[in-house]
C-alpha cells in the first residue's frame, strides 16, 4: 500500500495541468512507485483534462475522478483528502511543479520517522518554464520543530499554500469532519494547523522542493482574504482547539510585512491580486494594534516607488537572516 497519495486538483487548466504531470512522470522514479498513489480529481473541466489524464495514463499509474458538476474548489480539496487512500497527501497545484529527488527525499521522510503531523516544503518561485529547467534538489535539510509555536511562525501565511504542506490523513480524520470545515479558500488552513497540533512531529524542509507558478491564481482581494478571513478563521479554529498564541503571531507579522509588502506590490503593478477597501477592511480589524500604524498604513499611503525600494531592502535582509 502507498505511503503518499499525491491528489492534483484541476479545473480548466489541461496545460498547466500537462507540465505538471510530465514533471511527476520524470521525476518519479520506478523504485518509489509502489509507495505513490497518484490521484487527480477534476471539477467538471470542459476544456481537455480528460485528454490529458489519458495521455499521461499511458506511463503513469493515475486515479481520475471527474466529478458531475463544478463543487467549488474548497470542496474539491476536502475531496483530494478523502478520495486518498494513502496516511499522507500531498495536494498539489495542477500548475506547480515537481523537481528532481524531491519524491525520494519525501518517501525517504515518510519512512523513517514516527508519525508525522505535516511536512512543510519551500518553494521555487518561477515566471516561465525555463527558469527551472535545470534545477535540482539536494539530499533534504529538514528541521524537526517540537515547538509548534516556532513551527507556525516559520511556515506563517504559506500555511495556506496547498502545494507546501503534505498532511497526515489518519490524525486529520481522527480529530475533525471535513464538512464542519467553512467553504472560504482557506479550509486547508484549518486541517494544517489541526495535524500541527495533534502531532509532536512536524518537519520544515529547507530546500526549495518544487516550482510554484507565479501569477496564476484566480483574482482574490488580498485584504479581504488575508487581512479579514484569514484572521476570522483562525478565531473560528480556537473555537474548539486552543491557538490564541498561533493567532498573536499571525497577526503581528502580518501586519507588519506580509500584508505591507503584498499591499505595495500591487499598487506597482506586481501581481495580479486586487486590494480593494484595502484600508477600509483592515482598519476594522486592527485599527487598535500599533503595528498597522507603523507597517501597514505606510504602505498604502507612501509614494508607490520609495514604499517598493523599502519593501525590497527588507526582503535582502530577510533572505541574508534566514540564509
């Protein structure tokens, strides 16, 4: 039985959704097989999924589930999870990609550590496939965090990231219902943070992992989502599981670079996502805490060049402090 169900959700993405199983068929290989289950659940597309999965089921050993009619993306998430037959999935954007030696590294992972709660990997960021051509992964660093304080912090809003993190399904099902879980783009949150804390091992991969297409997602409002529902969320989590620490140190590096540095760059033409009412919705929420005074505000308000030149700086020393 396989140790790792890789569950690649899709809708109306058969390009994206070719290159990337073209890099799972590359990149795994023959003697970790038996340990993968590869499943690939479509969202009603009407473009060429179908086509595709056929073409890639020649070489690779593929579970296609398409479903009757469009559930919404939260759902087919929840779907990825229960449709896996394996302990550990790994969702997988249908536009990310794998790299070389990163699947054996994680089977490596897999089986020789006691039960895992997650597996948090780093991305490559990439703009065209030709950026990542020749890149190749290492013999795994990992850190073995017992704090899940510490581990939070490290991992922050990438928690959100389905491609980042491969979750431990047995202390999932075991601890939560899927269908208690709020339909909001941020549901997988919820279970991440659940498999953190339900598990005395969780491990933070250092080396880049895989390739995380830029600029694809769907429109979102930034605010919205991270300054408002992202914080809603975590408060609707300790509801029932104790995380007010986890929330402290959300908010704060939110407030004082995430949020300021997504904010800055779309007003420089940056990135696809929106910020509309971006001072509007964030004020509600945090227009007691200092930090959106200090970080937060400038950001909106500063001349769009300085505030980028700033918000590089930051970034360099950032990269040299966790280098």
């Amino acid at each position: 039985m396989s140790c790792l169900t890789i569950a690649i959700p899709t809708f109306q993405r058969a390009k994206y959704l070719d290159i990337c199983l073209a890099s799972l068929e590359k990149n795994m290989p023959q003697t970790i097989q038996d340990d993968i289950e590869v499943l690939v659940i479509d969202n009603n597309s009407q473009d060429n999924t179908a086509e595709i999965i056929k073409k890639h089921q020649i070489s690779m050993n593929i579970r296609y589930i398409r479903n009757k009619e469009n559930i919404g993306p939260d759902e087919n998430f929840k779907k990825c999870i229960t449709k896996a037959t394996s302990q550990y999935v790994w969702i997988f954007g249908d536009d990310d990609v794998f790299f070389p030696t990163t699947l054996e590294n994680i089977i490596d992972i897999l089986k020789s550590k006691e039960t895992i709660g997650l597996i948090h990997l780093r991305a490559k960021n990439f703009y065209d496939d030709a950026d990542i051509l020749d890149y190749h992964v290492q013999t795994f660093s990992c850190i073995h965090m017992a704090s899940k304080e510490n581990f939070v912090a490290k991992i922050h809003t990438n928690i959100t990231f389905i491609s980042a993190n491969i979750v431990n399904k047995e202390i999932l099902l075991k601890t939560i219902n899927l269908k208690d879980i709020p339909n909001n783009n941020l549901g997988q949150m919820y279970w991440n943070i659940i498999c953190i804390l339900k598990s005395d091992l969780n491990i933070f991969v250092t080396n880049e992992a895989f390739g995380a297409r830029q600029f694809n997602s769907g429109s979102y409002n930034l605010c919205e989502v991270f300054g408002k529902n992202f914080i809603d969320m975590l408060y609707f989590i300790n509801l029932k599981y104790p995380i007010s620490s986890f929330i402290e140190i959300y908010i704060k590096r939110l407030l004082m670079f995430y949020l300021p540095a997504n904010i800055v760059r779309i007003r420089n033409g940056l990135s696809k996502v929106e910020c509309k009412g971006c001072f509007k919705i964030l004020y509600t929420k945090y227009k007691f805490r200092i930090y959106f005074w200090i970080f937060t505000v400038p950001a909106m308000i500063l001349p769009k060049k300085i505030a980028l030149f700033i918000v590089k700086q930051i970034e360099i020393i950032l990269k040299k402090k966790n280098s």
